[in-house]
C-alpha cells in the first residue's frame, strides 16, 4: 500500500494522499510535514464521512484558492489527494485509474484471508518462517550468517510498523526466521502478506550485495507449496512485485 501512495505522491503538484480502507475503516496516509496528527485525524473523518454520503460518485475534485483536493471512491477504498495550484490533474487521473486495479486484488485478497482468520494456527506460521527461510538458502554461500542475521532484521524492522503480526517472529544469529516462543496466539490473517512483504524486502537489499539472478520462490518452498498456495503466501509475493 505504502508503494501506491508514494506513487501517486510523485504526480506533480501532490502534496498529500490518504487511503481509506473500508473494509478495515483504517487509513494509510503520506501528509505535509506541517499537518499535525490532530489535523490529520481530523482529515480522516471528514473524508470517510464524504465518500460515505456520494458512495454512487467515484470521482470529485474540489478548487481551493491555493489547491485542489481530489475524491476517488470506489467500494473497497477511496483516496484523497490534497494539490497545489500547478497539480497535474490529467495525469493524476491516469494514475489513480492505473492503481485502482491493484488495489482491488489486493483489498479483495485481505478480505478472503480475513474469512479464514480463524484457521490460522501455530503449525502455519512455522510453516511461513519455514518458507522464509527455505528462500533465504539461495544466498548460501554468497552472504554469510551474520549478513543473513543483519539483512533479515532491517527488513522486519521496515515492515513491523505496517505488519504488527511480525512481531511474533525472531531472527536467529545464523540468520534464519524463527516463531517466538508464546507468540502464537498472535497470529492471525495478515501474517502470510507479512511474510511475503518481509521476504521481498530482503531480497531488495540482497540484490544490492549479490547476484540473485536464478531466484525462483516456489522452486525453493517446493516442500510446503499446497499450505503456501492455500494460505495465498505466492499470491502475496506476485502482487508485490507487480506494484514496482
């Protein structure tokens, strides 16, 4: 999600965007520095309250004397883009259609893991670590533990404020990912996404140390790939490469 803001962020004359996502009634938001937590949160609910009331409308944009702000509501989420007065409004359009597609997927994806929430247990999430672990094997040989150990850590940290469930997992010093002891009852329906997201991020930044030319997920995780396939742990990788 944070990808898709930053990328209609990048449309000259943004200053802000904010994503509501329905389902959850939660919001991810990249704002001016001087828009205080409290301004913010006051944004928030305005924002929700007015795609809530035009729930028939899918687009709007409103002219301030200094900007613009602009409503894209669709069913599952709805984005606010706050302008200034040079916003390029045609491509912004083209931007948000692009995302809207992805979003979907993705939204609809968190939705059906949400229904089976409730068969999450300990066994899968030593399974994801297991998966985790089985793909980190493809550096053997051209990192060492402790850069394993290093790596895994700062890409757990990146995410852990986006994926809370990640906290349920340790890092070992010879670098593998481990289930905490007493952790399991955390686990719940985003943990397969986290873990597909905490495994993209590694291979980010061992990409910019090694040739990870030949890396191929389902090869590696070939043991677990009916529980993966039905935990959608591969769909959650795909989609992540897709929105780069």
């Amino acid at each position: 999600m944070r990808k898709v803001l930053e990328g209609i962020r990048g449309v000259v004359g943004v200053s802000g965007v904010i994503l509501w996502n329905k389902q959850r009634n939660s919001f991810e938001k990249i704002l001016p520095a001087k828009i205080t937590d409290s301004t913010a949160l006051q944004l928030c609910t305005l924002f929700s309250t007015y795609c809530s009331a035009n729930e028939l409308s899918d687009r709007a944009i409103v002219r301030f004397k200094k900007g613009w702000v602009v409503f894209f509501n669709q069913p599952r989420f709805a984005i606010m883009v706050l302008g200034k007065s040079d916003l390029a409004k045609a491509t912004l359009k083209l931007v948000l259609r692009s995302t809207a597609s992805l979003l979907e997927v993705s939204l609809k994806h968190d939705m059906l893991l949400a229904g089976a929430g409730d068969k999450m247990t300990p066994e899968h999430g030593a399974a994801l670590a297991r998966a985790v672990n089985l793909s980190l094997s493809f550096f053997q040989g051209k990192l060492s533990r402790a850069d394993l150990a290093e790596m895994l850590r700062q890409s757990k940290g990146q995410l852990v404020g986006d994926f809370p469930v990640l906290k349920v997992f340790g890092v070992d010093n010879n670098g593998g990912l481990i289930l905490l002891k007493g952790a399991e009852k955390n686990i719940d329906a985003t943990t397969p996404r986290a873990c597909a997201r905490l495994l993209s991020a590694f291979l980010d930044l061992a990409r910019e140390r090694v040739n990870a030319a030949g890396f191929d997920l389902e090869k590696q995780t070939a043991e677990l790939q009916p529980l993966l396939s039905e935990l959608r742990f591969y769909l959650s990788f795909r989609e992540i490469k897709i929105a780069r």
